[in-house]
C-alpha cells in the first residue's frame, strides 16, 4: 500500500524565494533527499545491498522501470546527468538526509527521474541522490509565503548537523539561483553556525546566490513513489520510451517478473561514489565476425560475475572509441582485440588510466611502458597450468586455454606491479597475468594472456581431454576473474535472491483432479489453509500481490487455467510421465527455499495414488546430506518425490537402496533416449550423479518416516540440466559429445527429463520389488564408478582396499589386504573422488 502523509513540521526548511512565486501548471514540485559523503571517506560501493520490492507488473511505473531498464541495455552509453540543470531549487533542510525542493518543467523532470533510475544523477559534491518524491503545493502555502515575501522578519533555523563550511554543495546545486532574471529575498544568518548555506551569509557568497528568507511551507507529499502524480507518470514514460532501438543482445528476458524500488530505503540503496556511470565498456577491435563473436563472449563471462541490474555491458565500437567522451562515463573498459591497438586509440586509454580509469585486458596485444607482448607459437590454444597470485597472496592453480602470447619486459621505464600475478607452471613459468598500477590518481591495468572469457565449450578446445581439463578447473576461472574485477573497483558479490513465488497445483491426469479437489475441499480449515509442523498452505483459486508469502505460509493456486512459466512446459511433462501413480499431482513453484519442505503438509495425508511431487525452478536454501548446502541456480531439475513402500516387501526391507535407485533413474532416464546411451553420465556411491568420474552434476537426498507399516520417503534430487557455470550440466555433455563425434543430438529441458526420472524410477521400485537388489544391480554397475577401484579408508595413511560392490541392504562392500570384505555405510561416510579415499563425514 501507499503511504500518503503531510509534511507539517517544515520550521528548519531555509526557502529559497524567488519572485514571482508561482508554480506553473506545467511544472512539477518534488523533494531529493541525499546523504553526505565526505571526499576522503569515499568508498567503493557494493551492490549486495539493493533491495527489491514487487510491483504489478501492469503498472505504469513497472512499465517505465522496463522501459528505463532496456534504454540501458540498449546500445546507449549513460551520461552523467547534473541536478542543478533540471530544476529550480525553491527549498533546503540540512541535516541527513539532506532535502531539497524544487520545481521543473515536465520535461526536465523527465530527464532528471530518468537520470535517477539509472544511477547517474549528481546532485554536488559530497550529496548522493537516495530518494525522488513529487509533492503537491496547497494554494493557501503559495499565499502565505508572497504575504511573508514581503513583511514578514527573516527567521532563524534551528540548529542541525551541517557539513563543514568549506563543501557547500547546495551552492554548487544552486548556482543558477543568482541569475538576473530571478529576484532572492535577504535572510540573517543563523547563530553561531552562520547561515543556512553552511557559515557566511548566502549574501556575501561568491556564488552570487542571494540571502535566504526562511518561512513556514505548507505541503501534502507521498513519500513512497510507487504511484507517481499522473503527470510524472506520463512525462517520464514517454521521455524513456522514445527511440528506443531494439536490443541486440537483450539481459530483459525475464524482467517482467522483477521489479525495481524506485525509493529504496537509504541504506539499501547502492550508492555509486566515483560520480561515474555503471558502465561497463566492451572494446574488440574491428566489426569482424570473429570480434563479434568475442564480444559476446567477454559479455557472458562478465554477465556471469557481475549483477547486470547494477552494471551495464556496452560494446565500445572502434569508431566510438576514437570519438566519442566514453572516458567520463565508465568504470572499467574492457580490451579483448587480438588485433593491434590504433596508436591515437592506445593513447586515449593511457589517458584514461592517467585519470584514474581500469583496464582489464583479455588475450590482447594492448601493454604498458615496461613490458612487450612475446608470441610463442607452442603455447597458442594449448591447455596449461596457471599458478595466480589473489590479493591476499594466497595461490589459485587452474587449467586455462593461453592465448599463445606471455609478458615479457620491454621497453620503457618498468612500472610497479600489483599484487595480482600470474604464471604458468612450466620450466620458464611464462608471465600471463600482471597487474600495473597507472599514473597518480588511482588508474589500474590487469592484462592477462589466458582466455579466461571463453568456457570449455568454445570450438577452440579441440579435445576431450582439454575439455575436460577446463571444465575440472571452470569454478576457479571465475574465481580469477571475480577476484581480477574486485581488484578493478566492481562488486562480484553473489546477486540477489529472488523472492518467494506462490505454488500451483496441477494434475497430470484428468482423471485425478476432480477426486484431488474433493479430498482438499474435506482437510482445509475455514481459512483454506492446511497446516503442518513446518508449512502453512493456504489454497486458492488465485493470486493477487495482496497476498503475502513466506518461507513457513505459502499459497497455493488452484486455477490451472492461470498457470504458465517460461521454465516448466507442463504439457512436456505430462507427455513424458508414464507413471501408474507417481509425480501424478505436482505442486509447482519458480522460487521457493526448499522443495523438501512443500510437501510436510500433505505427506502423510493425501491419498497415495494421487502420486506428490514438488517441482521448482530455483531453491533459496537448498538441502543436502548431512549440513552441506544445495546450491540449485535457474537451469536445474529440482524436485522432491513423495513414495510409499510398505515395510514388509523387498524394498522397505532395505530402504538404503532407495538413493540408489533415483540416481540410476536419473541416469537411465538420459542414456536410454535413442542416441543418447554414450553421455558420459554416471552414478556415484552413494548418492551422486557425475560426469564421467571427474565432476558432480546431480545428488539425491532422502528422508523416510515409518508411520504404522509404511514408508513415507521423500526423495530430494536434483541435478544440472542447463546451467553450464560454474560447474558442468547435461547438456555441456551432449554439446561436447556433438562436437567429437560430428553428431547433432539435441539439448534436454529440465521438465522432460524429471518425467522422464519418475518414470524409471517406477519402473525400478517395481523391479525391485518383484525380484530384489539383483533385479536392479547389473544395470546400477552398468553405469556406477566403482568396479575394482583401490581406494584408501579413512585418510591418504589408511588401510588399501579395493571395492566391490553393493551389500545385500545397499551399503558398500569393499576388499582389505588381508582378505576380509567389510560393509561402509553411506550414513556415516562419503567418497573422495579425487582423493580416492573412503572418509567419515564431518558432524
């Protein structure tokens, strides 16, 4: 809801009156309020602190928020916007935060609130733009201050907290006050602390700002701007809404779900100090198809470091660079050319640096006096060991792809080097990333001749075993880099979690709906909700913004004519669940904090043949074994599947087997797809789902409560499908596979291939059943990673032994030295892949 409430207190507001005093209806009235930051405490800002909050996506302020947003995803550099040239500035009360009123033309209004929006509005020195709110000036205020205007004795503003004497900011933001056609009333200054305008009356000013004339100012405001006047609504819509190019490369898929707070709360909002726009420019030399295909990706690699609703990525063309005055509108240029640098281009970076900018350099031949670009053909797309030195001179060793070209020494006086370094692990440990600090007044470079922008994927890795090798070492690439771009002044900090989203109830068979609404219609309350020890679920038919979400009350739509999602294609996963009973009734959510937790509620409740599954697109507080975390970014198949066994059959006999069995259904449910039987997916013991035997893509997590002669088992699992960073998923397999083998398989979606796990999964519990662990066991070896493999118990001293397979209850059987086979339980260990070692968990 918005807050509207009068300003009734205004007595320490200094009014600026100028003559007449008349706001015009086609001006608009509003308060900046901004906080003080002193030049020698600037700091660095960090964007983890932006908030956000929902608006309806039909509002006309969520359209001009998507309409600001793509004019700065679009080709457009941002300019720095000044306060002062948009406005007249009618009143002031120091303190903090510092507020300021002033009227502007509709127009300039526009300018100023689009400025605003996209981090680029500078009010003066020292003041940083927090908060924009309209006000609307009563006729009987307006009057009252003509007739003070004229007779009424200056009055003396209480005592505040003032900046010092020597900034006066608000004389820089009101210089244009003292201009002829403008008339300014005398004030006194105020006792001991001297005038409104910080110590000397705003008279003797050398700004030739007049004397200020202190009244009362009568105002009604909102001091929440999610619904503006009309007339600022429409002014600035339409200012950002005009010659907006289509995008190119467009970040806004995906933003109607997102909305901005256009008044944060002051410490919320993320403050940019350095008085320069986010931008982010992107140089790759000519408008070559290769340079194209480089700038996207230098793009996806920074995108997936840096929060794009805080920075925004430009290509920085040859023609612009020569031309254009990008030096003041930036915080880091980035030059990935593999072609030589203009010499009169190569001298307007160096006088960027000189100027305080950073230059971040990927495999180009752009260098510093004191050191020269040395080509040697042997290294040039080779896979290589890079040793790099981080800030706090701890080490980082990663496989990287070397451009074929290291530093060297060279001419010119040889400048100092930052603490960032890295070399190759080779006999002459080659020099592949220095960083130089430029100049007097802050400039730095980081110039690396490692690809640390191109994934694994790229055409320029040739085979599977580099592939491999780049992928092993793809978290510590953006490890690198993260730390290379922090040292350059950007906030890599982890982006925002998104907020909760309401459950939908869905049915995979028609026949199951109307019995399902039945059964609900009997176990609500009067209130529609159903309670657990864990979980509110409050069922309706559908959801408004009005409703409130929370991790413990959430929900839950029943409508499924209103369902739809970009991520989950329901109609896939109905055609590819051929299921008797499971996954039969879903409770889909895009955001929630656990799938593990959505079904506590209706576990032991719900009839079993009605078959509960919980289906998310992105977790906030993911579940693993024991205390780990599981992370579940957008591109995973997550879910949790409830099943009953009963305890007296072959499976509740041996309920261990049953992570076993859903990560061999996982792995069936991809290799047993026609053409797809050679992705290198494997099972690991005893709950994972690997890539070959070198990295995870996919757990489980199981938890079963016995309640009289059943098995109530929450199966948890989830596993990559097509988040390629900063790990591995399916498809990273499948396009490598293509590539090796001149094949065209195509890429899996993450709805098709959880039905398609529910259904082997079936069909194993079945098996199982009817025959027992030798029913499953030759096709779980099949694909496990285990067979004959030496490993070590307890630690890299411990005792050899080589595995031998699963226990009859599913524990792992290995072989000792001295001939006795003994059991390793999965409740109390965990297998060291790289270590090849058998070690307790940690409590």
């Amino acid at each position: 809801m918005v807050q509207r409430r009068s300003i009734d207190d205004l007595n320490k507001w200094a009014l600026f009156l100028v003559s007449p005093f008349i706001l015009e209806a086609e001006h608009i009235a509003f308060v900046t309020e901004s906080i003080w930051v002193q030049g020698d405490t600037l700091q660095r800002p960090s964007s983890s602190s932006e908030t956000t909050s929902t608006l309806h996506p039909g509002s006309k302020v969520s359209y001009l928020k998507r309409r600001v947003l793509r004019k700065r995803w679009s080709g457009w550099p941002l300019q720095i916007v000044k306060w002062s040239d948009c406005c007249l500035p009618l009143a002031c009360r120091p303190g903090d935060p510092y507020q300021l009123i002033a009227k502007a033309s509709v127009d300039d209004f526009s300018k100023l609130g689009v400025a605003f929006l996209e981090d680029r509005l500078q009010v003066a020195n020292g003041l940083i733009p927090q908060k924009i709110v309209s006000v609307h000036l009563h006729d009987s205020a307006l009057k009252e201050l003509k007739d003070q205007a004229s007779d009424t004795p200056a009055q003396l503003l209480e005592p505040q907290p003032e900046p010092s004497v020597e900034s006066k900011p608000e004389l820089e933001a009101m210089e244009h006050i003292g201009r002829e056609d403008h008339q300014v009333l005398g004030s006194a200054p105020t006792q001991g602390q001297g005038g409104a305008l910080g110590g000397e009356p705003a008279g003797e000013s050398d700004r030739g700002v007049g004397s200020v004339e202190h009244c009362h100012l009568h105002l009604s405001s909102c001091h929440e701007c999610l619904e503006l006047e009309n007339s600022t609504i429409e002014s600035v819509k339409f200012a950002s809404a005009e010659n907006i190019p289509d995008l190119p490369y467009d970040y806004s898929s995906g933003l109607e779900g997102i909305a901005y707070d256009l008044c944060p709360k002051r410490e919320q909002r993320r403050v940019n100090l350095t008085g320069k726009a986010p931008n982010i420019l992107l140089y790759v030399g000519s408008d070559s198809q290769d340079a194209l295909d480089r700038l996207q990706q230098v793009r996806s690699a920074l995108a997936d470091c840096v929060d794009t609703n805080c920075y925004t990525l430009y290509h920085l063309p040859l023609e612009s660079a020569l031309r254009d005055p990008w030096p003041d509108n930036c915080l880091l240029v980035v030059i990935a050319t593999r072609e030589s640098v203009p010499e009169d281009l190569s001298r307007r970076f160096m006088a960027y640096l000189s100027q305080g900018g950073k230059v971040l350099g990927l495999s180009s031949p752009f260098t510093l006096a004191g050191f020269q670009v040395t080509r040697k053909a042997a290294l040039q797309d080779t896979v290589q060991s890079l040793v790099f030195c981080k800030a706090d001179w701890s080490q980082v060793r990663l496989s990287v792809l070397s451009s074929g070209c290291v530093y060297e020494g060279g001419p010119g006086e040889p400048l100092s080097l930052g603490k960032l370094q890295g070399h190759l692990d080779n006999k002459d440990e080659d020099r592949m990333v220095v960083q130089v600090p430029f100049g007097t007044r802050g400039g730095e470079a980081v110039l690396c001749q490692v690809h640390l922008e191109l994934p694994p994927s790229s055409p320029v890795v040739q085979t599977q075993e580099d592939f491999n090798l780049l992928k092993s070492s793809n978290f510590r690439r953006y490890e690198v880099l993260k730390e290379i771009l922090t040292t350059l002044g950007l906030s890599c900090d982890a982006k925002h979690v998104p907020a909760l989203t309401p459950l939908y109830l869905l049915s995979a068979a028609e026949e199951i709906r109307d019995p399902l609404m039945q059964w609900l219609g009997k176990h609500v309350d009067a209130e529609g909700v159903i309670k657990s020890s864990k979980l509110s679920l409050k069922f309706v038919s559908s959801y408004t913004s009005e409703i409130e979400i929370t991790p413990s009350a959430i929900p839950v739509v029943t409508d499924i004519e209103t369902f739809s999602s970009e991520n989950f294609n329901f109609e896939i996963y109905q055609q590819n669940l051929q299921t008797k009973k499971l996954g039969k009734v879903i409770l889909f959510a895009e955001v929630t904090t656990t799938t593990m937790s959505l079904l506590d509620g209706l576990m032991f409740e719900m009839p079993q043949e009605m078959g509960l599954i919980a289906i998310a697109v992105h977790q906030t507080q993911g579940k693993g074994r024991g205390r780990n975390a599981w992370l579940s970014p957008v591109g995973s198949a997550l879910s949790t599947l409830l099943v009953s066994i009963p305890l007296r059959s072959q499976l509740g006999q041996r309920i261990p087997f049953v992570q076993h069995l859903m990560s061999l259904a996982v792995v069936e449910a991809v290799r047993s797809i026609p053409g797809y039987q050679d992705i290198n997916l494997r099972v690991k013991w005893p709950n994972d789902i690997y890539y070959s035997d070198l990295m995870k893509l996919g757990g489980v997590l199981v938890n079963s409560t016995l309640m009289g002669e059943t098995f109530y088992i929450l199966i948890g699992c989830g596993f990559n499908v097509t988040n390629s960073n900063p790990t591995i998923c399916i498809n990273d397999l499948i396009t490598e596979y293509n590539k090796q083998h001149g094949a065209e398989l195509k890429p899996l979606r993450a709805d098709y291939l959880i039905a398609r796990s529910v259904t082997v999964l079936e069909k194993l519990i079945d098996t199982f059943q009817d025959e027992g662990p030798n029913g499953v066991l030759p096709l779980y070896y099949k694909y496990w990673l285990h067979s004959a493999q030496q490993v070590r118990l307890g630690s890299a001293e411990g005792p050899k032994v080589w595995i031998v397979g699963l226990d009859d209850s599913g524990f792992l059987l290995v072989h000792q030295e001295n001939g006795e086979v003994v059991t390793v339980h999965p409740d109390g260990n965990s297998f060291d892949m790289l270590g090849n070692l058998i070690i307790p968990k940690q409590p």
